[in-house]
C-alpha cells in the first residue's frame, strides 16, 4: 500500500485533520507562503474547471452574459452603501503604493515612498460597489432591462482562521449581478438562481442542499433577503454552499442607478447578486470521502475509469495492451475520461492506492489470468466493491456502473442527511445533542437575542428557514415566546 | 443610420482615435474608475471567451494542466533572479495593509495603521517567483518531470500609459510555466508554444505573425530567449501578441529547484515561461476592422449569423419567421451561432448599423418581396458585399460563406502584411519611411548601441530576428560594421 495512504488520518480519529491530509495528498490543494493563501494543484483545479464549466452552462441558458470587472476598488466605493460598508470595509487587502526601487544596497527592493496613492484602492472582497458604478452607464432604459452579468474571478478576505477551500483569504468565485425593473422580477431572479445552485450540487456534485432563506443577522451585507443552500457534511456539521441575494434598490440608490420606465419616469433599479466559489470544493471531498481518500462523482471526475493492466514482460504487456485499447477508445468515445496506466515505475498496488486516494469512480484491472479467461476485474470507488465480470460487454457496464455510482453517492449523502435533520423544542436536549452534530429543526421567536444566545451557548447558528419543511405553529425553545417559524440550526463550517 | 456610427472617427484621419472610438462604441470595454483599468463589456469578453477556450484544448492537448497560484507574492521573492528584479520590480501594486475601520465621524472607512503587514505583499506582475518557489516542493526526481501548467488569471502592472487592451494596468492572459530535465528540451517547448500562437493568430484570429527569436535588450527579464509573435496593424505598427520564454535554469537557481537525474544526482531544472493575453484583443480589433466598425473572423464572432426580417404586421412577421425557422435550426445544428433579431423596438437600418459596428460576418434580411419570390438578402461583414440570393441551399450558403470569410480576412492581412516588408540597408531612407510604417528587414551588427541610435532617432525597435527570412550577409545601415543578423524593425504599439 502507497506510503502517503498509510499517513491519511482516519475520520473517526480526527474529522478536521482528515480533511486537511486529503486535501494534501490527494493532490488538490497546498498552502501558499502568503498566509491563508493556497495553491491549487493541477488535480484539484481539473475538478473546479469541470464544476466551472457546467455552472458557466446553466448560467447561460437564463441569459446571463460573462463580463470582467477591475480587480481594485477605490476605498470611497466600500462606504457608499451603509449596511454593505459593516459587512466588507474590514479585513481588507489594502493597495497604498504602485512603485518598488532597489534598496541602497541594491541587494533587495522597497517601497517606494514617492509613489503613494492619493486614494487607497482595495482588493475586491465582492462586486457590489464596482459593478453598481459600471451600470450607472450602461442602464438608462426600461429596454436596457433587464441586465444579467456574471464574472468568473479571485476575491480576496483577510481571513484570521483559514482551512484550503472552506476559508482562504483569497478565493475564486464567480459573481453574478443582475439589474431588474421591478422588485418580483428580481425576487423571481434571485430565487431561479438558488435553484441553479440547488440542483447543480444535487445532479453534478451529488450533494443533497436544503434550500432556504437567511435569518436578518446572517444577510449578505446590503441585501434585503440571502438565499442559501446548506449541505450537512459527514460530521454533521453544516456547510453554507451557496447564496443568492435580493438586494432591492440599495445598491441602485448609493450608486444612483435609474431607468426611465414604460410611462418616461425615472425608476431606481431592483438588484440581486449570487456566488458560489472554490468553498464548493470543501463540500464535495467532505460529503463524500472515505479513510482512503477522496470518492469523486463521475460526472465531476478529471479521471472516471482507470484502467490498470498487470503483466509480465513485453509480449503480455503487448498482448493486453491491444486487447484493451478498443474498450479505451469506446469509452472515449462515449465522452468516458479514460486513464491507461502501464507504466512500469510503479507497481499495481501502489497505484491502486493511489487511484483510491484520488477518488477515481472506477478501476479495471486486467491481468494474464484475465487474458486467458476473457475477463476483467472490475472495481467501483464508492463502495469499494470489486467483481471479476466478463470481457465482453464491458463498455456498457462501465457506462451503466458509471451513472450507477453518481446516483448511489447522491442517495447514500440524502439518507446520511436525512437520518440527522432532528425536530428539537427542547433546549436543553439541543445544547446537549447539537454538539454530535445535525440539523436541528426548531422554531424559534425570530428575535437576534435567541439568535445570539444559541451562538454562545452552543456555538451553532441558524442556517436558514428551510422551504422543504412545513411551517407548523410553536414555542421557541429559549425563549419560551411563541414562534415566528421554523428554522434549521446547526454547528457549521 | 445609427447615431453610433456616424461617431466612429475614421481610420485616415485618426487611427488612434478611431480605435478608441471602436473599443467604446462596438461594447467591447471601457474605463474602468481606477487608472489604466478597465471594464470588459459582455461583448468584448464573448470573444475572449471564445479566443480562451481555443487556446486551452491548444495547450491541454500538449499535455500542459491548469492550476491556480496566489495573486499575491511576498516583495522579497522579487528580488530573488537578478534580472527578473530589475524588468518587474518596478510599477507594481503594493499591498501594505489588511484591515479598513471607520472614520472617527462614522462617515466613511479609513486604512486602519494598526494593520500594516510585516512584509508588503505585491500584485503579481507575473508569476514565476511564486511558481518556481511553490516548483521547489513538487519536484523531487526526474520522473516529476515535465511539468508542464499553466494559469488563467488577473496580473497588475502599474502602467503609464494606458490604452484598453494594448496596455492596461491590470490585464487577463495566460501563463505557462514549464520545467523539464534538459536544455533541449525546454528549448523545445519555448518554440513548441511560440508555434501554438502562431498557429492560433492565423488560424482563428486570422491574424498574420512574423515568429522570430527576440534582441538581448528585448528579452522577457530573466530569460535566455524570448520568442515572439510579431502582427502588423492597419497603420504599419507592430504588435507583439505572445512571448515564449527560455529561462534555462534561472529560476531554478533562485529558487533552489533541483532533481535527482537517473543516475541519482541532484540537477538544477530547466524553466520555460510564455503567454499571450487581452492584448490579443487589440490585435484583432486592429487588423480587421473598418470605419463601419468591428470586423469578426467567423471562428471567434459571438454572433456568427445575424437574421433581420423586414415585415409590416403581426401576419407578416409570422410569414416570415416560420419560414426562417428552419434555417435558424440547421444553422444552430451545425454549430453555428445564430442570432434571430424580430425585435420591433428598432427600425431595421438601426439594426444593420449596430451589427455591423458589432462585426458579425453574415447577414440575413428577408422581407415580404422576398417571402414572395423565395429569396433572401446575404451580405457578408468582411467586403459589405450582399446580394439576392434563392432562398433554397441557403444554410449551405452560409456555411460556405463563413469559411470564405476566415480565409479571406487572413488572406487580406497577409497581403497588407507582405506589401508592407521592405528590405532597407540604408540609414537615410530608412528614417524617412519607417514614419510611414511598416517592417523594416535590415541588417543588424548585434549591438544595443546601433539598437539604442534607432530608438532614439525613429522610437522604432528591433521587433524580432524573423524565422521566415533568410539570413543574409550584409552591413549595419548605422555603424557601417558587418551584420551579426537581419532584423525586423518597426515602430510597434
């Protein structure tokens, strides 16, 4: 067994460390030397192309245009919108000067103190305020409406505690920011956009969301409602995926975007925004991955089939080779990410360590054994059963196994979150059981005081009020107040 | 008319002007309110978008991976390659802070002095500081080499003059970053990717480039070679659209990057570097276009067809449409991007302006006469050429005609091109035409000096040592010596 397996930390002795091995070994991720910052290795960045390229897809097809907005904000922008100014003009990396010269030594460089900036410019944290200035110019009409651009980008936040993929200061993302002539328009549209997350996590990902609304102190900064999608992650602790933002006319109003509507008068615009970013990679390696590394769905899988021949010398080498590369090309064929892998520098079961570790959904293995008897062996990650099936056929069966894995994953993820959304009145009983992890359905008095307390004591925080579960009458559980509704509350990443 | 258009200014009397204008008003970009950036508009980026994902399958089909490395460098990683330091150590943005807090009056945000880095972090110009010291921890043996990735991202120089696309302060582009076992073999990839661009300026873009190998004084900083793509706009100027660097072991040496070769001992790596980026965009804009506008090779329009019906009532527009429909099916089928413009908010000769200052290659027009006696308008964007055509085989019409275009386009540039090489060896004549613009073949004694007097006489530069001209022997038309190599000199953007 491959050395760098025998080092990955098991779940049950510590969730978090396991995480952060996989991370590293399974090639996706390493820290940077510019604190919480990482790099993005050539693996883990073909998963975030793939995720990307699909995300990209569906944004499209509802008419959202790609743009580019610059990188540096002025400061003046992050105060225009008060409640977005609480939110964003903190932790901040901060550009104050534009030349370097040689030091006097001429050994090193330095700032140069001549060239400071009249106006410190920021590292976007998020568009709002950029792209809010930018529509100025361009929306003068009811007819240039409604405008929907998205932006594919890094963003950067001066996080304190940071952890590859669920918290780096710098982070990419995409942005989407749309510009509406009436508010049910953009209501309608951040809502569409959620479901554009929400099924993208549950088809592409095979990560269950509940979908839902966020309490007023958990509101992007700025927005009149936050949309979210809230996956449990295999400790039961829940990872906040994605969110779409009805931003009313706030933005319109600090940067002072009007239209002239249908009867000439001059309108403000309604706005939303929505994002999902590299965090989505956190949810996927820890919705589904094992003690022996990552398990990828296929449908997001740089490498779907890997296929491992073991033979002695040229002739069988040759012989399986020849027997095999039909399938090789079938599958390709069938648009199949195939891996042969008969090189020689390492042995079989160091890569079949390795493959495991790299999460690839399914393994063939074909030996002298197999030649003779026109079978193969076949192996599928997620439940790490393997079967000896015949030769014959086995193009289909990869393809049917395949689709076979993408919905087993999905299920096994829906059970496991199913099993642990718990109906809790009981406070005591919550603090008690919440620290195990779960969703806690619970009603609660939509007062910040109950918020905050449930923060201090448990830590948790209310994820949403989830539309998938009724809305049924109650007691908030600390205040003892009745309830105005129902919410999931749980620990967090 | 359209009112846009009557504003373009024309090529004759200002092409700088007219090549402003044309950025504005076909919505490829804008100013953005911080200096030298700028806002790339939907349009604009449609076609960097197409240009992005021709150039990835290119690069990946090489068996080059993408991956994703920090924005920000620590400054003392700058100065750690001599020459590197002194070409991109310079008009950089320097990060200096981390934290905003409020105004004493609670008005607005201010640098909190609290939050000052221990070290300044900088934008990065480029990347190979951070890729070769982040190189250092993956590469151990030679069986970790080639290793070959490349990035898409945002890089900020502190520019003075700026102009959207040619020169911006922040810019997108691609870079590659390669290290491998031998000198021959970094050779070979430094002019395997310069060929890349070749072969995708003139086969996409339909831009013609002269590939040659860079002067001392020109060359990438911390580069052995520099090769170059060199394209000539409609004024005579060149501009350099990619590099292709020779880093040799450079940065390995910085940065301690060494490799256990097959017989086990430590080796330093060999380094290549290239990247083209929305300078391209110039490129292409300037090539082709005309005083009516854009003009888009087929294979990187975002609209590659558009179809305007002429009509007069509800009954003949959906004459019309139903008999277009199927056309703009077979069209889509093909691959073919196809808009359908029935929008009645528009006079059709606003339409047909727009369109053309937008550049899409074909258009379409159908109107009642036409409905009658089953024919339709084509025209091509490339010569304005149109003509009445049977409406019957018009989907093969048009594919043909699209591909005429791609050709033709590249054709017209490369004649311009041609007619505008001249041999000069005679310092005089030379002085007097290069105003004009131009590519100059000259001989060259090889040294900055005569580089530096043709500078300072003509602001032209020695753009290349091109590979698709022989060389000859011959005397230095400024110091009478006998030429090291014949050059191409030209005043470039």
């Amino acid at each position: 067994m491959a050395k760098e397996l025998k080092e990955l930390t098991k779940r049950a002795d510590n969730y978090s460390q396991w995480y952060n091995d996989l991370v590293s070994k399974a090639d996706l991720a390493e820290q940077a030397p510019v604190r919480g910052c990482m790099v993005i290795k050539p693996y883990g960045f073909a998963i975030w192309e793939k995720m990307k390229e699909q995300l990209d897809k569906e944004f499209k097809k509802t008419g959202v245009q790609n743009a580019y907005f610059p990188l540096l904000i002025p400061k003046s922008f992050l105060s225009k919108e008060a409640e977005h100014v609480k939110g964003f003009a903190k932790e901040c990396a901060v550009v104050t000067h534009y030349r370097l010269k040689s030091s006097e030594d001429g050994k090193t460089v330095v700032v140069d103190p001549a060239a400071k900036l009249d106006e410190e410019l920021i590292i976007r944290p998020t568009s709002e305020t950029i792209i809010w200035n930018t529509y100025r110019g361009w929306i003068h009409s009811w007819r240039d409406l409604p405008l929907m651009c998205n932006q594919w980008c890094n963003v950067m936040r001066w996080e304190m505690r940071t952890r590859p993929f669920l918290r780096t200061s710098e982070f990419l993302w995409q942005e989407g920011h749309t510009a509406h002539a009436t508010r049910v328009e953009a209501e309608a549209e951040a809502q569409k956009m959620l479901k554009v997350y929400a099924d993208f996590a549950e088809n592409w990902m095979a990560v269950p969301v509940l979908q839902g609304v966020k309490s007023e102190t958990e509101r992007f900064a700025g927005a009149l409602d936050t949309y979210t999608i809230e996956a449990m992650m295999q400790d039961g602790k829940a990872l906040q995926s994605g969110t779409s933002h009805f931003l009313g006319q706030n933005f319109a109003k600090s940067f002072d975007v009007t239209f002239l509507n249908k009867e000439n008068k001059p309108e403000y615009v309604w706005a939303t925004s929505w994002g999902v970013s590299t965090r989505l990679m956190g949810a996927l390696i820890m919705v589904h991955s094992d003690d022996n590394g990552l398990v990828l769905p296929p449908k997001l899988a740089p490498i779907e089939v890997v296929i491992v021949p073991i033979f002695k010398g040229d002739e069988q080498h040759n012989a399986i080779s020849t027997k095999l590369q039909p399938v090789i090309d079938k599958l390709q064929e069938l648009g199949i990410s195939v891996k042969y892998d008969d090189s020689d520098n390492k042995r079989p079961g160091f890569k079949f360590a390795d493959y495991e570790l790299k999460g690839v959904p399914v393994r063939l293995v074909m030996g002298g054994r197999d030649l003779e008897n026109n079978t193969i062996e076949i192996m599928r990650r997620d439940t790490l059963e393997k079967e000896n099936v015949s030769f014959d056929g086995i193009v289909e069966r990869v393809k049917d196994l395949l689709d076979n894995i993408q919905n087993n994953m999905f299920e096994k993820a829906r059970k496991y979150r199913d099993a642990h959304v718990y109906e809790c009145d009981n406070y005591d009983e919550f603090k008690e059981r919440v620290k195990d992890g779960g969703f806690y359905l619970c009603h609660w008095d939509g007062t910040e005081e109950t918020e905050a307390k449930i923060k201090e004591d448990t830590q948790a925080t209310i994820r949403c009020v989830p539309f998938a579960y009724e809305q049924t009458e109650g007691i908030d559980m600390v205040s003892g107040k009745p309830a105005k509704c129902r919410v999931i509350i749980a620990r967090s990443y």
